[in-house]
C-alpha cells in the first residue's frame, strides 16, 4: 500500500472532535488496535488549515501517542502525518478514498 508522507509545513491544525476509540467493527463493539504494537487506535477529527482553505479531516493514533488536553479548537501539532489512498468492495460497490495516520498527536495550548 501506498504511503505519502503530508507536508505540515505552513499548516495550521485544531481539534474538530476529541478523541474517540476507533472501532474494528462497531456492531459487536470489537476495538481497532496497531497491528505493530498492540495499542489501542484512536480517532481524532482536526480542522486542517492550509493555503486558505480549511477542511476537517479524520486522523488515527495509537491512544498513547496522545499528549495532552485535546479539547474541540485546542491548537495541535501531527507528527509523522501520512495520507494512504484505499479501496475496497462492499456488497458490490466499490468505494475509495483517502485515510490519514500520525505517529502522534500533541497539543499546542500553553
């Protein structure tokens, strides 16, 4: 699969939605975790800002590479952000798109 690394360079990035444990599959209540190091994944939704434009996009962490207060609108920095384009097929239909992945999550407030 495919990985391509964000360039975080002039972006500013905020808290959409706080942390939200990511679900494997939500119906029987069955947790994601990091198929390399066991840890639960989380789900943040950010307000990323970049060239003028805003969009809020979904980032997925390891639950400890969280650090500190992620309350909605506190300033965040994305390490090791990186985009990985995927497609799958569900009851016939094709579906795609972009998912994003940080090595961690840290917020920026003082």
């Amino acid at each position: 699969m495919r990985v391509i690394p964000v360039d975080m360079s002039g972006v500013t990035v905020m808290v959409a939605q706080p942390p939200q444990m990511k679900m494997r599959d939500k119906k029987n209540g069955v947790v994601a975790v990091d198929p390399e190091s066991g840890g639960t994944l989380m789900t943040v939704d950010v307000l990323f800002v970049a060239n003028g434009n805003a969009e809020v996009i979904t980032v997925t962490v390891t639950e400890a590479d969280i650090s500190g207060d992620l309350n909605t609108g506190t300033p965040v920095a994305l390490s090791g952000l990186v985009a990985r384009p995927w497609e799958n097929e569900f009851n016939g239909q094709k579906r795609h798109g972009i998912s994003f992945r940080a090595e961690a999550v840290t917020s920026l407030a003082a």
